[in-house]
C-alpha cells in the first residue's frame, strides 16, 4: 500500500529535468504557444536555454511572448502564424521546422456539447487540429530527430483520453488516439534516441478553460492545475516515462476510475461529472466552443477530465 501511494507521489514533480539544449537543442517548436499550457512550455524551454519557434494562429500573443522571452533569456525566438486545422497551415508549420530538437504538440479543439450538435466542419476540426496536425508534424518532425538520432516529442492528450464520456465524446476519442500514438513511438523510437511522451492533464487553470464556464466540479474532481505545474511534470517525465498525468490527486483519481470501477460505472461517472460541469451545454443541444478572446476561436475545455 505504502508502495502505491509513493508511485503517485513520485511520478509528479520528480528531479529538475534535464531537458536542455543537449539532448533536445539547439530549437523547440510548440504548436498552440499563444496563451495556456503552450506559453508555459515555451518560457520553461526558453528559461532552458532553448530557442523557440511559437505557432499559433493569433500573431499579437506570440509576437509578444517572443519578445518577453528573447529578453528575458537572450535565446532566439521566431514566431509562425498558421491554422494546423488546414493542410496548409501543417506545410507552413513543417516548412519552418529546420533543426527542431523538441516538439511540443499542443493545439487543440474541443467544443463541449451533444454529439449530435456537431456541426460536420466542427466534427473535421476536431480530427484535424487535435489528431491529423499532430501526427503530421510528429512524423515529419519526428523522423528527422530519429534521422540525427536525438530529440523528443510531448503531445498534449488529457485524462479524457483515458474513456469516453457525454458531451465531450469526439474530444476525448482524439485524447485516447494522441496517448495510444506517444505509446507506441516512445517504444519505436527510444531505442533510436528520440524520447516520445504523452502528457494526460487534468483540468488546467488556462483562458480556454476559464472561457468555458464550468458550472461546477464534482466532489471528485481535482481542482484546476496551473499550466507552469503541468509542463513541469512534462519536462521531469520526458525520456523517462511515455505517459504522464501532472499531480498525484489527478493521478488518484485515474486510478481508482480505471482499476475500481467497472468500466460501465467509470463512463456514467465521468459523464456525470462532466453533465455537471456543464450544465447548459447539456440542455441547449448546441456545442459550445469557448473563446477567450476571439469570437472565432475554437477552444478546448477539458470537461470530462477528473
Ligand atoms: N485546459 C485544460 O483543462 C486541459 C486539460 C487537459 C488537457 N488539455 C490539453 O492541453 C492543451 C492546451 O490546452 P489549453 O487549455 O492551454 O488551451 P487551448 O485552447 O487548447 O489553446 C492552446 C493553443 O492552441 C492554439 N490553437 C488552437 N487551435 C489552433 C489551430 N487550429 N492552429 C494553431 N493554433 C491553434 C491557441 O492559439 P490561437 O487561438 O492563437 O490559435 C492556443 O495558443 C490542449 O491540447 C488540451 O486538449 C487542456
């Protein structure tokens, strides 16, 4: 038991890691770096001594997070303005790609709501931000670092991933897809010198999440981590694990849904949880897209998360 309890302690915040410009250098590019857990993984690989490629589809937050970080770390910053739901977008981001030692897949799109309320061009989005973007540019990216026989990959899954629940079905099927691919690569390509990992967050305190209202959590809902706790449980686990879920409440709390309950008791219970969270979404029978600052902005929300 005491064994148990250690493993979710430990697999957290372990040592400082060692990502640096070593092993995953000379440049990170992150997908999604604009705001949220994709601005915090860009300033901690910046404050690493890496130089960094931002993408996102807003130039104004990536401009000035370029800026903050080149005169905050003196590394050198480049910012790409693309959509990676489009195939254009994906060329424009590849193209931009020399010498990437680190990919950071972090873009995501996750309207809350009925299946059925999905538009068909929501139901592409979804598929092609949160899956097609990232296994493109993982393989293309990916098989030049197995190519130099060095580098790493995080792709952005979530504890969604881990089963399926309402109003959140779409989204949580692509987290499930992202986790099962960090798997498999981090066992093909360890061998070759390229660490793959899967980062499953809970809720995370991000404007996308805030945007998206939740009415209220259950009781077994972990509270909303801060992104800067999240992509530091990232960089401690990379190389060392394929699969990490920032916090050891959130790492509890997958584990009693995954081991103790059968697994039709663990989806009724997630979907409650994520009835509860959002209520309105629920009753209104449209898909909700959260949007902190954009009226166009597609936004996730990890709502079945806990
Ligand atoms: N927040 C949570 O509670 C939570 C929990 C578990 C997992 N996650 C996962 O963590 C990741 C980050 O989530 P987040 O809450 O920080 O924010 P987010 O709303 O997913 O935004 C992430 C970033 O992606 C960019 N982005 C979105 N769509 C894009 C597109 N089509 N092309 C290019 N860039 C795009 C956004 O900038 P622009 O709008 O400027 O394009 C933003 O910089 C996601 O993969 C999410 O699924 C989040």
């Amino acid at each position: 038991m005491r064994r148990y309890l250690r493993g979710f302690a430990s697999a957290s915040l372990g040592p400082r890691s060692d990502v640096g410009s070593r092993k995953y250098g000379p440049r990170a590019l992150v997908v999604g770096a604009s705001d949220g857990i994709g601005a915090s993984f860009a300033s901690a690989l910046a404050a690493r001594g890496l130089d960094v490629i931002l993408v996102a589809r807003r130039r104004e937050p990536l401009a000035a997070l370029a800026e903050r970080l080149r005169t905050a770390h003196g590394v050198e910053t480049s910012v790409v303005v693309a959509d990676v739901g489009t195939p254009e977008g994906v060329d424009a981001v590849d193209r931009a790609a020399d010498g990437v030692g680190l990919l950071v897949c972090n873009a995501a799109f996750a309207p809350i709501g009925p299946f059925v309320a999905l538009t068909p061009s929501q139901v592409d989005a979804v598929l092609d931000v949160n899956c097609r973007a990232a296994v493109r540019l993982t393989h293309s990216i990916g098989s030049a670092m197995v190519a130099r026989g060095r580098g790493g990959v995080i792709l952005l899954s979530s504890m969604a991933g881990a089963q399926g629940s309402a109003l959140v079905a779409h989204y949580a099927a692509t987290k499930a897809y992202l986790r099962v691919l960090a798997e498999g690569l981090w066992t093909e390509w360890r061998p070759r010198g390229v660490d793959v990992l899967a980062c499953c967050p809970g809720l995370v305190r991000t404007p996308t999440y805030l945007a998206s209202f939740p009415a209220r959590l259950g009781r077994l809902v972990p509270a909303p981590m801060e992104p800067d706790r999240v992509v530091r449980a990232a960089l401690a686990a990379l190389g060392r694990r394929p699969v990490v879920i920032p916090g050891w409440r959130n790492r509890l709390a997958a584990s009693a849904v995954a081991r103790l309950l059968p697994r039709s008791a663990a989806l009724a219970l997630v979907s409650r949880q994520t009835r509860a969270m959002y209520p309105s979404a629920q009753r209104s029978g449209a898909a909700a897209e959260a949007s902190p600052t954009e009226s166009h902005r597609p936004a996730p929300a990890d709502g079945s998360d806990g």
